[in-house]
C-alpha cells in the first residue's frame, strides 16, 4: 500500500511530542568478543544482579559518548 493511500481521517494528528523518546527501539547490531577482566571488577559486575555483559556494555557506552564529547569541544 502506498503512503498516499492511506486512511488517516480517524486517527488524531500528534501535537505534543514532549514524551517522546529519541532511539528507544534503536538495537545496534551486538559482536560477541572474548574479554580478560579482574576478578574484582566481574565481582563487582555481577554483584548489581543479572546482566552483566550489558552493564559492561552500557559502560564502555557509557565512556566512549564522554570521550567524544570531550574531544568534540576541544576542537572548538
């Protein structure tokens, strides 16, 4: 079916986007790698409950968007 051809008239236009969430079901594609860690710090992680591989990844995130930014205005 083409954008054009579709019935739109029963359905309210949205004018407060303000709930809105930016990437919510943006999912990057996963690598599995093979990673040497302290035993403290896989403690630590898997001290927080399950999932700790994603809080892994939410931390190198987590870091890598803070290094760019750093280096983002340092170049200004």
């Amino acid at each position: 079916m083409k954008d054009y051809e579709v019935d739109l008239t029963d359905m309210p236009e949205v004018l407060d986007w303000s709930g809105a969430q930016i990437g919510r079901y943006y999912r990057p594609k996963k690598k599995p790698v093979t990673m040497r860690l302290d035993e403290d710090v896989v403690a630590w992680l898997k001290g927080h409950g399950r999932g700790y591989q994603t809080k892994v990844n939410m931390l190198l995130r987590h870091a890598m968007v803070n290094l760019r930014t750093k280096r983002s205005r340092k170049a200004r």
